[in-house]
C-alpha cells in the first residue's frame, strides 16, 4: 500500500493511478523509465506490400479491394495481466517478468494503449465454413498491431522456422472491428484463457502453432448466454497476445471467389485479381524465401509453393491425429498458409479413445470429428487450390493434391512407430499393429493419452518373461473406462422414436431427409445404439474379462516386435536406452484436457490467477513427471460469487468435485464439459 496525499490506496488502486499518471506524462512528453514494450522495433511490410483501406470509417462493413482495414482498438476498464509466457514473449525479445510487472503493460497488450510504431489493422478473408462458402469474414475480434523485428540474436532454429524476421503480433478480443459482423469484438475469460494455455501447450508438443504472449482481464463487462438457453450473463472483457510469422490463411485467398453456385456469396475483391498475385508474391517472398530463389518460371514457382503447404499441411494433422488432439472448427478460414496450428475455439485432446470423438458441441454432424481431420484438411486444400486459380492451373494442382495421402500416412505411421518405440526396423506389419492397438483402445475405452504412456513401461522381451503379459495387461487395464462410463458414452442422442422416424423418411422421401439429417450421422446413432444393447447384456466382471483379453492378446504381438527390434544389435542396452528415450519424448504425460483448463477458467473467474500460471508451467514440460507440481491446487469456493452486474461464477459445483493429478485420467464430472 502507499498513501496519496492522506488517503490510504488499495493496491489495485494504486496501480490504477501509477497507469493513469504515467499515461498521462506520456502525452504530454514528460520524460520517464520506459516501458520494455516501448523499445520493441517495428517494420509493419504487409501494410506496404498489400492493399490497405485507408477509411476508418466506423461500424461493419464490406471491405473490397484491400486485404487490411485500419482500426482503433477499443480501451477497457482497468486491464490486468492473468498470466504471460515468457517463452512466446522471448521471441520478440521480451522478458516475461519484466513486461508482468511492467505498470503499461497491461495496457499495451489489450489494446487500450497503441505502442510506439504499432498499427492496427483488420484483417479481410473469407471462408468456408462447415462446407459452405460464407462470403466475407475478416478478423471480428482480432486487432494486427505490426509486425516486430526478431533480435538479433535469435537461433537458427527460429530464423528457418520463421525467416521473414519479423513477427506478428495481434491482440485478440480489442473491440469491434470492420468484420465483427453482430458481434461485439470482445473475447471473455473462459475463450481468452483456453486459447493462451492451448497454444502453449501444442507447442510444447513440438507442433507447429501460433504462439500466446500473455492473457489480459478487466473489469469491463461483455454479455453472453453461455448455454444458448437464454441465460445470459456479464462476463469479463479479456484479451490474448498472439504471436506468428504471419496470420495469412487459405481464406486470405478467397476474397477474390466469384459468386459461389451454392450459398451464392462471393468475396468482396472478386475480381481484383491483380491483388491475388500481390498477395502470392508476399507470402512466397517473405515465408517461403527458397522456394522463390529456386524457380524463375513463375508457374512452377507457384506449384512449388502448393507443394510445400500440402507437405506441411498433411505433416501438422499427422500430428494433432498422434496426440490425440481436435481442432473442432477446420474450416477454411482456420487453416493456415503456413502450415501452423491456428485458433484455438472449441478444440479438445481426447480422453477415452473414440475415432468419433467430436470436440466442438454446435458440430452436429460430425464434420470435423477427429477421424475426418485428414480428409478435411485435404478438402481445404482444394478449395485453397480453386482460390488461387489461375495463378495456379487446376491439373497442376490436382496432380499436388493426389500426393496427399500418401504424404499423410508416411508421416503418421513414422510418429506412430516413435510412439510405439519401433526405431530400428520398419516392418509392414506395424500398420496392422497400430490398428489393433487403436480398436483395442476403442473397445476398452481406453484413456488414449496414458495408454501410450505406458507402453514405455512394457519391457522387452529380453528383460524376463514370467508374468510381464500380466502385469503389462493390468498397467492397461486401469486406463480402460469402467460398465457404467461405457454405456454413458455409447448412449445415443436421438430417442429410438425419433432414429426410427428418421430411418422411415430416408426410404420414403429422400430429399426431405437429407433437409433434416445425413446418413453419416443415423448411422453413428444406430452404432451406439448396438453398442448399448451389447453393454446391457454385461456386468462389471464379464466386462473386465474382455478387456483383459484383448489387452493380452495385443501385448503378446507387441512383445514379438519388440523382440524383432534386438535382432542383430550389438549392443542390446543402447537399444532399449533409445526406446525408452524416445517414447518418454514423444508420450506425453500430461497433455491439456478440458477439465484441467475448466479448473484454471472458474479459478481466474474468481481473482485467483495462479492456476492458469501453474498449469502454464506444467503444460510447458509436458514430457517429464514434474513431481513438485503434478498435483493440482484445490479450486472452487463455498459460494458462487456475484458480482454488481449480475454475473456468476460457474464454481459452485467446483467445491465439492475430486481434485485429481494433471496426468491422471479425467474426472467423472468432466464428462458434463461442454464447448462450441
């Protein structure tokens, strides 16, 4: 505390004043320390390379010819870090403790100040959008503020991953901008925090992914009926520092599609098609600098350039499909054109193995599911593809696209292989050998994130034979869901009346049944519906009984291969050394599961900050036991807490739940989690 003339200040008062005093001199060119964010160097070249509207005039709008619409980012009340990665900070050479305590920092990164040498700006570009185009989307909530140059002393490592030498920062969630469409440009704590933790999480994974410099709250209040049920409440505006070479995407393309025969939109820039090679000429020159050095033909650039994004494209979901991980929303306007891991909304990692597994609750068919991600992400190619027609001709392409797969499956099997510890040969029957893994893991109901964690614990079969089958079987059985979780999870969703209904009408009258449903989905339900009839006919014991037998027969074949790995080797401990090594590097032990973020989410909901720290800190080593922080703090409060507004907290049922380690499998009350 300190005193103000003969008042006694809260410290949150006092921080409120020091802002306002330093902002204040600032204007009027008083000279004072600065902040560490004020020294940061900017270079905003996409706003000099590309087509910028220059109106700021205010309210949504139809952006043509212009990929970047100039905005002011909206201030909020009393802004407020939550948690910062010094990790993602250090990539424009910032230090994360310096910028926490730094008095403006808070301000600079909600947008409620503008830094020396920032420019903010919207960006435009279409998409689409479970399958339809939907025209002109742009940046609803996200603000670009420049570009910042790289220190000089950054690895090689990042100078090839990123070698523009620039990043770009944006701040998510800073008001309205030309795009926001009916919405209120404003992002709250529950989305501000999922997507901070989830960015830092996948990269810590060693996937490629935007990165999350900090999470900001404030006391300014946004509405939002969490539910859809018209149960609205006021919930606090929050901000997300984002931080990529470039925020370009496959949509970025698609302002310049003409009408679309089915939604019948078309992007705002058709016909602008000068700016599609201004934009192509960018991104190749800035991000793809080989590719540019190595064809003069400006054809056969471009293909390279395709090329390359289907390689990495078919490179990054081989590795969200290896971690278990969904995006939930795999449109095309959330693709990047880099190849990286972009906006985290309703994503999931799952829990008990389901190929079916369907992360985002509004996506009622299933369209992006986590079995579809590889198909859709080829479909988002090809429309990629159409939208960089005819700078790239439509055969070329194709012929690209075909490449795809194969691309996919080479990648998958050479990470699954890793996760399996299969180092030392490739066999054909490793495919078969995942595959049964997988079913088996499926028909348990297996936690799929721990059970490949203990495959590392499965020893070789030269490290003793009597009862390892056992003991391997028993380790797996306690990541396998109990009779009561499985008929939970196989319940269908539709009532046998309705499913019937259904089934009648897609004999009788086709087209009114594909107005209503698809066979995809009624035939999911009928699945489940199977399934449940089987699990009736079970107790607990004939269900344990199954299981065990599938997990033996499985480890049986496992040991096998393994015992094929020894062969020939010289030094049989070098061998078993590297296996361990590499699964233990490539398993994660803890990865972000929704309830350990809903934990963090009703904690900050109530002031308390440090469970987003600490999962922060867990998430960053995702690989090793962590012993000293494995174990959640207790969240939740006696009370729900109301504030002036009318807003309550969701942790009223947080009290009384079981706190459970990071790594362990998901509580039961994280089945009631619900995300769209």
């Amino acid at each position: 505390m300190a005193y103000l003339g003969r008042r006694l200040l809260q410290p949150n008062i006092l921080r409120a004043v020091v802002v306002a005093r330093l902002i204040a001199m600032d204007s009027m060119g008083v000279s004072m320390s600065r902040s560490p964010l004020d020294h940061l160097e900017f270079d905003n070249v996409v706003l000099r390379r590309l087509p910028l509207d220059s109106s700021e005039e205010p309210g949504v709008r139809m952006v043509k010819g212009a990929c970047f619409s100039k905005m002011k980012p909206t201030p909020v009340n009393k802004p407020r870090f939550v948690a910062v990665s010094n990790k993602a900070l250090s990539l424009l050479g910032l230090n994360g403790a310096e910028v926490m305590s730094d008095p403006l920092g808070p301000a600079y990164l909600s947008g409620s100040k503008v830094m020396p040498g920032s420019e903010p700006a919207a960006h435009c570009y279409c998409g689409h959008q479970f399958g339809s185009f939907a025209g002109q989307l742009g940046d609803g909530a996200a603000c670009y503020l420049g570009e910042v140059k790289a220190p000089t002393d950054q690895s090689a490592e990042l100078r090839h991953e990123n070698p523009s030498g620039r990043w770009e920062i944006q701040v998510k969630g800073a008001g309205k901008t030309p795009f926001s469409r009916q919405a209120d440009g404003r992002k709250v704590l529950r989305s501000s925090i999922r997507e901070f933790l989830c960015s830092e999480a996948i990269f810590a994974l060693g996937i490629p992914t935007t990165r999350a410099g900090s999470v900001v709250t404030s006391d300014s209040k946004v509405i939002r009926d969490i539910n859809y049920d018209g149960n609205a409440i006021h919930e606090r505006c929050s901000m997300v520092l984002r931080i990529a070479p470039t925020f370009l995407r496959f949509g970025s393309f698609e302002i310049f599609k003409q009408a679309d025969e089915n939604s019948g939109r078309q992007g705002p820039s058709y016909g602008h098609n000068e700016i599609r090679g201004q934009m192509l000429d960018y991104v190749i020159e800035t991000f793809y600098p080989e590719i540019q050095q190595n064809h003069s033909d400006r054809v056969e650039r471009n293909v390279a350039f395709f090329r390359e994004v289907v390689l990495r494209t078919a490179r990054l979901v081989s590795q969200w499909q290896c971690v278990g991980f969904c995006h939930g929303v795999l449109n095309t306007d959330n693709m990047s054109i880099l190849g990286l891991t972009l906006d985290y909304g309703p994503y999931g990692f799952m829990d008990r193995f389901d190929p079916d597994f369907i992360c985002n609750a509004s996506d009622n068919s299933g369209r992006y599911s986590y079995q579809a991600q590889p198909a859709i992400c080829r479909w988002n190619l090809g429309k990629l593809a159409e939208a960089l027609a005819p700078e790239l001709p439509a055969g070329r392409a194709k012929a690209v696209l075909e490449e795809y797969m194969d691309l996919y499956n080479g990648f998958y099997l050479a990470n699954m292989r890793k996760k399996l510890g299969l180092l030392r040969k490739e066999e054909p029957e490793d495919e078969t050998l995942i595959t049964t893994l997988l079913q088996t893991m499926q028909n348990t109901g297996a936690d799929f994130s721990n059970t490949f964690r203990c495959l590392g614990e499965i020893p070789c079969p030269t490290e003793g034979e009597q009862g390892v089958v056992r003991e391997a079987t028993d380790l797996l059985l306690e990541q396998c869901t109990s009779l009561e979780e499985l008929r939970v999870a196989n319940k269908p969703t539709m009532e046998p009346r309705e499913l019937a209904m259904l089934l009648s009408m897609a004999q009788s009258n086709p087209a009114l049944f594909q107005m209503i449903s698809d066979r995809k989905t009624i035939g999911r339900q009928l699945e489940k519906l199977n399934k449940t009839q089987e699990l009736a006919e079970l107790n607990q014991e004939d269900l344990r009984g199954q299981q065990a037998q599938e997990w033996t027969d499985w480890v049986t074949s496992y040991r096998k291969r393994l015992a094929r790995e020894l062969e020939g080797q010289s030094n049989v401990q070098e061998v078993l050394d590297d296996r361990l090594r590499v699964m233990n590097s490539t398993n994660p032990r803890v990865v972000l599961r929704n309830y350990i973020a809903q934990n963090a989410i009703e904690a900050a909901e109530n002031g308390d900050f440090s469970e987003v720290q600490r999962v922060l800190k867990v998430l960053e080593d995702p690989f090793s036991a962590q012993p000293s922080v494995k174990q959640p703090a207790s969240v939740g409060v006696e009370q729900a807490v109301s504030d002036p507004q009318g807003a309550v907290s969701s942790t009223a049922a947080a009290a009384s739940r079981k706190v459970v380690c990071y790594h362990s499998r998901p509580p039961a009350w994280a089945t009631d989690i619900s995300v769209s």
